[in-house]
C-alpha cells in the first residue's frame, strides 16, 4: 500500500510538502503515511483516492486496476 502513495504522488510530480498540504496536514504526518509508519486515517484515504482518481481499494492493494 505505502508504496503506491508515493508511486501517485510522484506521477504528478509532487512533493511530499505539496502532497500534505493538499491532504491538510504536515509534511511529517504525511511521510509517516508513505513509509508505513502510522496508519492511514479513513479520511485521507478517501482524499487520497479522490486526488488521484483510483479506488481505495487500489491504495490499499486490493487490487491492481486503478
């Protein structure tokens, strides 16, 4: 999972401070997310999945379609 936030972030050429500002929050919480070490509140999840047009389920790697 964590590593396909940051292969969508890094598709569209953004930084993790870019990302975090987007999701509201900082850019530590934010790091936190990609490297798995703290778990990925619903709600970002769901901006994440929304930011970057897939499902949550693709984050989550229950699947490989986007």
């Amino acid at each position: 999972m964590f590593t396909r936030i940051k292969d969508l972030r890094e598709d569209k050429d953004l930084t993790q401070s870019e990302m975090a500002k987007i999701l509201y929050c900082t850019q530590q919480a934010y790091s936190h997310y990609e490297r798995g070490t703290r778990d990925l509140p619903t709600s970002v999840l769901i901006a994440l999945a929304d930011f970057h047009e897939t499902t949550t389920d693709y984050i989550l790697g229950r699947t490989n379609k986007k």
